[in-house]
C-alpha cells in the first residue's frame, strides 16, 4: 500500500475513535460459533461478501480475563493484551491493522470501557473495507456464550452445526485438534454443541444453521441469516 494511502486510512482509524457513541444503539453483531471444522471459516466468507459486513479471521480475545480495579492504567493494559494475543503465538498481523495506530486509538478512546475497546478493533477493522458493519468468528466462542452476551448486548450467536462425523473426520488429523481418537472427538464436538445449544435457550440472539443445509440450501440459509442479523 503507498505510504500516502497507509497515512490517510490512518488518520481515518483515528477519527472512528473519536466518534460519539453515547446512546447509539449498536447494530446486530454476527458472532459465529460451532464446534471446529463445522463450516465456521465457509460462513464467514460468505457473510464477509456482504458489501456492509466484515468479519475478520479468529479473534479469541474476548474471552481473555478482563483485570478489575487492580489495573491503574486499563488503557494501556488492554491494547497491550489485544496485539499481543495470544502470548505464545501473536495472531495481531492477521488483522492487517497497525499495532501502533490501534494503540494510540484507544488512548484516545472516549469514554473508554472494555467493551468499547473491543468495538473499536471491530470497527477498526471493517473500515480497513469501507464497510460500516462488523461481527466475529471464532468457533470455541460457543464454550463463552453468556459472558460473551454481557460484555457486547449486540451480539448474535450464529451457531453452525455439522454432522459429528464430519466434522471428526475433518478434524481429528488438525494441529488444534484434541485427540484421533473418535470417543475424544466424540466427546468434544458433543461438548461444544450442547454447552452452546443449552447457552442458546437462554438468550434471545441464537440461531441454528446446518452446515448441510447452508452447502445444499445457500441462498435460502443465507436470506434466513441476514434476516436474523
């Protein structure tokens, strides 16, 4: 990107900040949810193609612990854990935003919160496309439901389901996946399901989509989505 374009989109991430929030209703916030190897990368694709939603590649750290009173400085806590998530194996380059830009961004950040925080990369991030609109996908999200819904109000659980033998197949021969084993990939797909589906009666934001039906039936999945977002 040329060195002018880099400054304006800049000054631009740095305007976001300051835009005045206070009493703004948020708009839905898509949040992609399943066991892995579900079809959660496909259905972020596809809902990223919508020219006013971007969804970037797995976040992970809203469901980092949040610091209490004990933080003095929250700021610079926070935009300190977000680029530099996970510790062992910083994934900050995959969002294409300057860590830097980020960091003074929510310096500047008013009023300042972690949940604004967390809206900011989001925001940050769709503007990188010129989109107004963003959500989030990151499978085991699913395990966090309840605490996910209290820190953003906005968001809404899109929780894909594939049958669990495909998705051990696909799985079980993965670096992240918890064991080849069919009883442990039976036992994981069935965790995240149940403990997402049980999370989902709770909450009024959840919606169901089969990764067979959303393969066979797209447009059809894909309007019943939107309509739900």
């Amino acid at each position: 990107m040329p060195i002018d374009s880099i400054r304006q989109w800049c000054r631009q991430a740095l305007a976001i900040s300051r835009q005045p929030k206070a009493g703004i209703p948020q708009a839905p916030m898509p949040m992609i949810v399943g066991s892995p190897r579900s079809g959660t990368t496909l259905l972020r694709l596809m809902l990223d193609a919508h020219p006013a939603l971007a969804i970037p590649p797995e976040t992970g750290f809203l469901a980092m612990p949040l610091p209490g009173a004990e933080i003095k400085d929250c700021r610079a806590w926070f935009a300190h854990a977000i680029t530099h998530f996970p510790p062992n194996a910083t994934g900050w380059e995959d969002f294409g935003i300057d860590s830097n830009v980020f960091e003074r961004a929510v310096m500047e950040l008013e009023p300042f919160n972690f949940a604004e925080g967390f809206r900011l990369f989001y925001r940050m991030y769709a503007a990188r496309f010129g989109k107004q609109r963003w959500g989030d996908k990151t499978p085991l999200y699913c395990l966090h439901m309840p605490a996910l819904q209290k820190l953003l109000p906005e968001a809404h659980f899109i929780h894909i389901i594939r049958d669990g033998r495909g998705s051990a197949a696909s799985l079980r021969k993965q670096w992240f996946s918890p064991g080849e084993s069919m009883a442990v990939q039976a036992q994981f797909w069935r965790t995240n399901v149940f403990t997402a589906r049980e999370a989902g009666a709770l909450r009024l934001r959840y919606l169901e989509v089969r990764y067979e039906d959303l393969i066979t039936n797209t447009e059809v999945e894909l309007r019943r989505l939107c309509d739900f977002i």
